[in-house]
C-alpha cells in the first residue's frame, strides 16, 4: 500500500498549476439570456442535443431568430466511437463556425469533441484517444464551443476531455486536450427541474463523487479544496432535498453549482478510485455512468478509511466526509449504500465473476485517475470493492 502525500498546508505551499474555463454565464434564464453571445460566433453552428429534441427546441428557435444557421446532431446514448465518427463525416463539409452542445454530459462530450477534431485533416481517430490509442495532441486548435448542460452531473462543461466508448476494447477512453475547455459555459439550473428521480440520484452522485475525490486527491490545493469542501454538503444536502422532499429549485441550482465545480476540481486535482474504476466497468457493462459511481463511492471510502493511517490527512478528511454524510442523509459511510439502494439506484445487472472482476480490477489499477488517489489500493482490494457494489 502506497500513500501519498497532500500538500494544502497554507504554511508551505507547493507549486501548482490551475486550467479554468474562460467565460461562465449561471442562473436562471442564462441560456435564452446567451443568445445573443453565442450567435456572435458565427453564422453557422453545430447544435449537439440530448435524445429530446424539444428540451432544446426553445435555444436552437431563438438561435434562429438571431440569424445562426443550424446543423443538429441528436445524442441520446453515451458517445461511441462509431458515433463521433458519422457525426463527423455528416459536417465535416459544413464549414461549421462553432459547436454548441446542450444535454447532459454523453451530448456535451460529443460536442466538444466535435469541435476538436473538425478542423483537423480527416485522420484515424485512434490517434488521440487514450489508453487504446496513441493519445497525441490535436492536430489543430478546436472550434469554438459552447456547453449548456441540462442535468446536474458529469460536470463535462467544465473539463478539457470528452469520454467515448470503444466497445471493440470494451472501455471509455478519453479524448483530451487543454485547449478542449469550452469557450462558453451556460448553466441554467432550470434546465434541470423535473428531472426524474433516478436520473438526479445517479448524476448528482457522480457531481458530489468528483467533488469528494479531489478533495481526498494527493494533487489538492488550497483552491480545489476551497471550491469543493462547501460544494461536497451542498450537494449532499440538495440530494437529500430532491429525493426525500420532492422537487426544490434551490436544490436544482445547488445541484448544478456543484456539477460546474466539480469539473474545475477534477480538471485541477483529479479522481480517484471510483472514477478509476468506473471508465472500466462502464466499458464492460454499458451502464450509466453517474450510476456506477453512486454504487461504488461508499465502498471506496469504506476501504480507503481502513487503510488510511491514524492522523493522517486523508484519515482526516474521510472523517469530515463521514460526517457530511451523516448531517445531510442521516447515515455514515458505512449506511451510504443501503440509503442510495432504497431510493432506486441498488444493483441492477448480474454480478461478474471473479476472474472479471479480477481483470477490471487490474485494469483499472493502471488508469489515469487512479494516479490521484491519496492510497494506492491493491487489484485484491480493487476486486472486493467491485463484488461488494454488486458486480
């Protein structure tokens, strides 16, 4: 077992580096309120959408008004490699100005990687995906993009990569570049009343995930944990609301401050084991990835407080964590499953056998994320974390 180290110690800090987003616009009514900003970046716009068209209906129809020229994209599922690649050829000949994704996290990813990969020479897309590519650099600078998420989760408007799936290597990969970071950020937390239940529970844990891991990150700094340590019980709290309360629009807004802020806490200080372990078993499974994080986020921390030495900093904020939880859901850690099981997100395919589960584990043990974890965690341990979430 390795640990590693944190540096936040406002004594004696050291050296880090932060990638934020440019141009932020949130509240409610900042989509219709941006029109005028996004049309101004051309003429001629992809607009990526989510599988409803008529949840974009009102931004594309006032995007017309305003005199853009509009070539849609539908996404309805998690991108595939097979998607990005029709998606491609459909408006690589379209001389497209910008790219403007609105959706949950699979539509902004595709966007965004839209918008990276049209002004390069037509090339095999492998060569920029990571771990079952070459993972180069982009060959040109991407096209302006804009995001505008309508669920409160990946908090991919905020983030320099785009996830595919590639389901030939059974896994999600990512395509990442610095200069992938959105030109334009619109959150309306709007957008996002009325989601259903299961979908709120499953990505606002993946939101309220990417906010504990980079607070327990050996890469944290003073900023990350300044953004995440109040987001991580907001975020809590708004679940708490949303799912034992009933519909909340200061729940929403919470919700969709803490997704944003995740994606800047996770593109500043990276993940952790459940994200390390989620790209594999999404790959694998092909279940929703705000799900698979909410299954495997208690077992995690469960097993990182085990090993965590007694007075050390990751000790320390695990104990903080336990008691968010407990102030905002009424459980520990060690309740976390069961309380997220009892609202709808319990374990749904079959489990895996235990030479898969072996396979994802080791797999997962080489994955980017799991660089950024405070205690490396062994395969065996990885394992048990994956059959005690129910694979």
């Amino acid at each position: 077992m390795t640990i590693r180290s944190q540096s936040t110690d406002m004594t004696g800090l050291s050296p880090f580096a932060l990638r934020l987003p440019p141009n932020t616009r949130f509240g409610r009514g900042a989509a219709m309120r941006a029109v005028t900003e996004v049309a101004a970046l051309g003429p001629r716009l992809i607009f990526v959408h989510g599988g409803d068209p008529v949840r974009s209906a009102d931004l594309r129809g006032a995007l017309d008004a305003a005199g853009a020229t509009l070539q849609t994209v539908a996404c309805s599922t998690e991108p595939t490699l097979d998607m990005l690649t029709d998606a491609l050829d459909g408006a690589r000949n379209w001389r497209a100005d910008a790219v403007v994704a609105m959706g949950g996290g699979a539509a902004l990813d595709l966007g965004k990687a839209l918008a990276a990969l049209l002004p390069a020479p037509s090339t095999d897309l492998l060569e920029h995906l990571e771990v079952v590519g070459a993972g180069r650099p982009l060959a040109a600078a991407p096209l302006p993009f804009v995001a505008v998420p309508t669920t409160a989760g990946t908090g991919s408007e905020a983030t320099k990569n785009a996830v595919i799936t590639v389901p030939e290597h059974a896994r999600k990969v990512s395509l990442r570049d610095d200069r992938m970071v959105a030109d334009l950020i619109v959150i309306d937390p709007s957008l996002t009343d009325g989601t259903p239940l299961r979908q709120t529970l499953a990505s606002g844990l993946d939101a309220v995930t990417q906010l504990i891991e980079p607070y327990l990150s050996a890469r944290a700094t003073p900023f990350t944990d300044a953004l995440c340590r109040p987001a991580i019980v907001e975020g809590l709290s708004a679940l708490a609301t949303l799912m034992d309360r009933g519909e909340a629009p200061q729940a929403r807004d919470a919700l969709a401050y803490g997704a944003y802020v995740s994606g800047i806490a996770l593109a500043n200080a990276g993940l952790g084991a459940v994200h390390g372990l989620a790209g594999v078993v999404g790959g694998e499974t092909q279940e929703p990835h705000g799900a698979i994080c909410g299954r495997l986020l208690p077992e995690v921390l469960c097993t990182l407080a085990a090993v965590a030495p007694e007075g050390s900093q990751t000790a320390e904020r695990l104990a903080q964590i336990d008691a968010d939880v407990q102030g905002t859901l009424g459980v520990g850690c060690d309740g976390l499953a069961d309380w997220i099981a009892q609202r709808g997100l319990g374990p749904g395919a079959a489990p895996l056998d235990p030479e898969s589960r072996r396979r994802i584990a080791a797999q997962s043990a080489a994955s980017s994320s799991m660089k950024a974890s405070p205690i490396t965690l062994s395969e065996t341990q990885l394992a048990g974390v994956l059959e005690r979430a129910g694979w």
